[in-house]
C-alpha cells in the first residue's frame, strides 16, 4: 500500500515537470527570425574563420575568402592598444551579446497553470491573475480598496495594497490573505507567487 503511495506521488511528480516544459514551449515567444539571424551570422563568421586559418596552416599567400584581404590591410594600420580601435572592439562585442540576446526565446506570455497531465497545459495572463487577486480581496468585509503589484520582470511575488475605513483593523490583515491565498488555490498557478499584504486603515 505504501509503495504503491509512493509510486502515485512520484507519477503525480513527473507529470508535473512534464506540464511545466510543455507550458514553457507553449507559451514563450520562440524569435524565431532572430534566432536564425544570429545562427546564420555565427556560422558565417565562423567559417570564414575556419576558410582563413586552413589556408594559412597549408601556407598559401592568398586568402580565399573574398574582401578578407582587404580588410587585414585596415586593421594592420591600427594598433590593439589604439583608442579607435578599443572603442570599435567595445562596440562590436556589445552588439554581438544584445544580437544573441535577441535571439533567446522571450519571456512567457502569462502565468502558466498546474496540472498533473504532461498533455495539457494552461496559462493565466499577468493582469488577468492581478485583477482576480484584487478581487478575492475586495471580498473580506472592511475592505473599500485593493492594489496588486508584482509579477513583473524583476518582482517574482505579489504586492497587495488593501485600504479600509476601519480605524482598528484587528486581523484584517490575515483575513485578506487568507482569501488571497484561496484564491490561489482556486487557480493553482504552476508557481505560486508569494504575497505581501500591506493595509491601511483610518488612523483619525
């Protein structure tokens, strides 16, 4: 009995991880054109490279590749430790890391959803999540106003701004989050965000 227990959680488990990849595959934007852009350029640049260091290890005078020559002639009239030529590396190696960071897949366009089945997947949108949220608070009697934030680029968890005519308001704190936490429960986001409740009340 145990064993087979255990065996259902670890099912149940990877289930879970499975959903999770198909929800990221799903619903990240793949830049599709960028990443082939910056495919394309590093395999040209690379070869071109292999062409060059090939023909010099065979000792041919002559570079195969069209308009390297020229090329070398500029660059040899220039120092590595020339100002000009640092300010151009600089620039070249910049645009060369934001051209590749381009290319990542983009960020997931919602809040994906949990589930057990690896053949589903679910996602939420970020206000939609923020407007349900403010609206679970808004439940707990006393409470006139509600603000969630969060959820953002560099904010994982949820800020939750609730305001109430009151002028002791006990544990109405805990009141709003524990219906923000059913809420949650209600919506089972693949990862639950974490939650600050932060109330003003009357203090006239």
């Amino acid at each position: 009995m145990a064993e087979a227990l255990v065996q259902d959680l670890i099912e149940e488990e990877r289930g879970r991880r499975q959903a999770r990849r198909l929800a990221v595959r799903a619903f990240r934007p793949p830049r599709a054109f960028a990443g082939f852009a910056a495919a394309l350029l590093a395999t040209a640049v690379g070869g071109t490279a292999a062409i060059e260091l090939l023909a010099a290890a065979l000792g041919s005078a002559v570079h195969p590749v069209p308009g390297v020559a020229a090329l070398l002639d500029v660059l040899r009239r220039y120092a590595w430790r020339d100002p000009n030529s640092l300010v151009v590396m600089g620039a070249v190696a910049v645009l060369g890391v934001a051209f590749l960071a381009a290319a990542l897949p983009g960020r997931l366009r919602g809040v994906p959803l949990g589930g057990a089945d690896p053949r589903q997947a679910g996602v939420i949108g970020r206000a939609a999540l923020r407007r349900m949220i403010a609206a679970a608070a808004l439940e707990v009697p006393g409470i006139e106003r509600v603000r969630v934030r969060g959820l953002g680029v560099f904010r994982r968890g949820l800020v939750v701004r609730a305001g109430t005519y009151y002028r002791n308001p006990s544990n109405l704190a805990e009141l709003v989050r524990a219906s923000v936490d059913a809420r949650l429960d209600r919506i089972e986001p693949m990862h639950r965000p974490p939650v600050d409740v932060r109330l003003g009340w009357r203090k006239d």
